[in-house]
C-alpha cells in the first residue's frame, strides 16, 4: 500500500514538470515590432536634353573652305615689236585657295563677306611671228605667272532649299582683289627680249557667282569668278640693241583674269 501510494505521488510530480515545460515550449513569443522606414519622396524635374542646333537655324554663321582654283586668262591685246597676236592658247593650271567666311541669314536670304587667300597659276602660249610666220617655222613664246592675291568679295545669295540639315543657294556679288606684287612669280619665255618685267595692279575688281551645298556642317561650292580690269600695268624689259636701257614701247599686253574654281569646308 505504501508502495502504492509513493508510486502515484512520483508520477504526479513527474507530470506537473512534463506540463510546465511543455506550457514553456508552447508560449507564443511576444509580438516583435516591425520598423518600416520610409524614404522621403522627393520629386526630381528631369534634365533638360541639350539640343544640337543645325547651321540653317542659325542667324549668323561663320565657316572656313579650301579648295583648288583653274584661271584662263583673256587676252585682249598682245603686240610684240609692232606685230599683233591673235591666236593665243591658255595652259590651265592649278591654284589654291583659303577663305574665312560669315553669313548672315534673313529667312531664305543672306549677305556673305569673306576674305580668302588665293594662289592664281596659268599660262599662255602664242606664236610671237603672229600672221607673218605662216611660211616658216613657228617660234613659240610662253608666260607663265603664279600670282598671290587677298580677295574680299561681298555676296548676296538665296537658299533654294533650306529644310533640317540641308541647304542648297545660289550667290553672286562683287569682288576686290590686292595683288601681292613681291609675291608673285612672272617667267617670259622666248619674247625676243631681255629681262622682260610685267608689272601688275595692285587693286583690282571683279564679279563671281556660284552655287554652294551644305550637309549639316559639311559645306562645298563651285564658283565662276570674273574679272573687270587689266591686270598688266606695264611691261619693261632690256633692249639688247642698245647700251642696256630699259624699254618698254615694243610689248603691248592686256589681261584679265577668269577663274574656276571648287572648295570644300565646313559651316557652323
């Protein structure tokens, strides 16, 4: 009986721990607290895309071209010892160019001023007998000239097309030429005379026209150039029947000077 009752009291106590740890296990754990942190909401205006302007939307603009130059000159009179030449023969050459330009828009109009550098190159052929030599054997004379100019010519001109990065005009005005006398480099071959010396004018004036195209900032023309006025001043040389003095009534010469010419350059 004892035993009994010893046994029931043990398993009673056992039961009582088993409970209290199974109620510790059990127990829901306390509500955790959730920290939301927001962020501040802060509205930020989108940048502004900077925009390419395009030459045709510009009031003013300002451009550089090179190019190549071809000039034949007209002769209107060439006398040699008192005979006259008729049949003279232009040898093209080439010459080079640099020029800085502005151009000035009004809708599809525009005033355009520039100021180039020119190397002019030609030469003339001629049979210096003339008519009198028709029964003999030629004698050919040359004149080869390389001529440095500063040009400044004045253009108005009109933009036949004129939409997003195109521009197709065309252009004419006057032009004001200064020859670079030092510069310049004359050869007279075969005249019949020593020393032969062509003095040129220094200011001289013509007119040009031409048409230019424009791709974007990509801009070439193509131009024909005339000139007004004789170039040729005067013509001296050595006379070699006399003691060495200077003439100059024998050589009659008047030129001027027509130019074709093509650059390629770039327009902003």
């Amino acid at each position: 009986m004892k035993r009994l009752l010893a046994f029931i009291i043990c398993s009673y106590a056992v039961g009582s721990i088993f409970s209290q740890e199974t109620d510790t296990l059990t127990t829901v754990p306390s509500q955790q607290h959730v920290t939301v942190w927001q962020q501040d909401e802060t509205v930020v205006a989108p940048e502004k895309k900077k925009t390419h302007r395009l030459p045709n939307q510009h009031k003013v603009n300002v451009g550089f071209r090179a190019g190549f130059n071809s000039t034949m000159y007209q002769v209107s009179s060439l006398k040699i010892s008192g005979i006259t030449i008729d049949d003279v023969q232009n040898n093209y050459k080439i010459g080079y160019a640099g020029t800085l330009f502005m151009r000035f828009n009004i809708r599809k109009h525009f005033v355009q001023p520039e100021v180039s550098y020119t190397i002019s190159r030609g030469e003339i052929e001629f049979d210096r007998l003339g008519e009198h030599g028709t029964d003999v054997e030629p004698q050919y004379a040359y004149l080869r000239s390389s001529i440095h100019s500063i040009d400044v010519p004045v253009y108005y001109g009109y933009s036949l097309v004129k939409e997003g990065p195109y521009n197709m005009s065309v252009f004419a005005g006057p032009k004001l030429k200064y020859i670079r006398t030092r510069k310049n480099d004359i050869e007279f071959e075969n005249f019949g005379q020593q020393d032969v010396v062509e003095e040129l004018r220094r200011f001289n004036v013509g007119m040009a026209a031409g048409v230019s195209v424009s791709i974007s900032h990509i801009y070439f023309d193509f131009r024909y150039e005339q000139g007004f006025n004789n170039l040729t001043k005067s013509v001296t040389y050595t006379d070699a029947t006399t003691t060495g003095g200077t003439s100059s009534g024998d050589i009659s010469f008047k030129r001027r000077d027509n130019v074709l010419s093509f650059s390629l350059g770039v327009i902003f």
